[in-house]
C-alpha cells in the first residue's frame, strides 16, 4: 500500500504550496482508488526499512507520496534516501525538495485499484489477503448513480450486497454497479 507524507514542518512554517500540494495527493489518491495511510517525521525516523518497504508494526507501505515541502528532518530525509536505494517508490511534488532517483509526482501514472469506468463520485477501496482481493465501492454522490467499472485483477470476481447478503459471481472483467447515494 502507499503512504503520504504530512508536511507538519511545512504547515508550522506557513508553506501554503505544501498544504495545497497534501490535499492534491490525497484527492487523487482516493479518486484513483489507492489505498493509502499518513505518515510524518516520526513515523519515517523510527520505521523500518524492510526491503523495498517502509515497516512498523503492521503497517508496510511500498510507495511514498511527498507533496512540494520544504522542511523534513535530516532523519526522515535519510529515510527516505535508504528507502530509495532499498528500491523503494517515492513520488516528489515539483517545487519542493528532491530526493536522487524519486520522480515527480504525476498524478497521470497513478496505478489504482479502479483501471476504468470511475466517477467522480465513485471511491473503491482495495483489500487483499494471501488468496484474494476484496473491493469495496460507494457512492459519494447524495442520489442514486450507475457505474460501469473494470479492475486489474486475474481472479474470477464476486459481489457482495450489503443489503441483503447475498454474495454473487461476476461473469465478466466489466461490471455494471447501480449504487444508491449517502
């Protein structure tokens, strides 16, 4: 799963771009249905680097996103440099620092658990387990909307109403969802 940076150096300091350059991250994450978690300096300081993958506890996150900050600790800066070279994936906003071999941030490249179909109304969470994948979709929107969605997945799919607990096959890679809204 990912992780994004929260610029609390930035934010103390007043970097309005870092604020702004969080939330854009954040936004296009959820619209692209990546899961992701926050971190900070705390969090990169004491984690640990467990092969491509920044550990603590249960949390394991193969990806870092870093909005256009200014102000990281020289200890999480060091992080993120072994994370890297650990082969890591770390994303940089332009305008804020760089880190040698992390590209720049293009919400273009985004691979997310949704390939195709999305609303902008439409949030998709991914779960997986050792044997499966589980997606949860819903409705942002406050009325009833259609979806017509396809993920990346090679194992057959299944839906589950909530509604009523009846769990059902899918019979294609494109999936038709009517979703009531709230």
């Amino acid at each position: 799963s990912a992780a994004l940076y929260m610029p609390m150096r930035d934010l103390w300091a007043g970097n309005a771009a870092a604020a702004e350059g969080y939330y854009s991250i954040g936004y296009a994450l959820e619209k692209h249905g990546v899961y992701f978690d926050v971190v900070d300096d705390d969090f990169l300081e004491e984690c640990d680097i467990g092969g491509a993958a920044l550990c603590s506890g249960f949390a394991e996150y193969r990806e870092l996103y870093i909005p256009n900050v200014k102000y990281i600790s020289e200890k999480a800066a060091e992080a993120i440099k072994k994370f890297i070279a650990a082969g890591g994936r770390v994303y940089v906003m332009n305008g804020g620092m760089s880190f040698d071999g992390a590209p720049a941030y293009d919400e273009s490249k985004i691979s997310g658990a949704l390939v195709g179909g999305g609303s902008e109304n439409l949030r998709v969470m991914k779960r997986t387990a050792d044997n499966a994948a589980v997606y949860v979709l819903y409705n942002e929107s406050t009325e009833r909307e259609s979806f017509c969605v396809s993920f990346d997945e090679t194992r057959k799919g299944f839906a589950a109403n909530p509604e009523n607990g009846k769990i059902f096959a899918l019979g294609s890679k494109e999936y038709r969802f009517e979703l009531e809204g709230g």
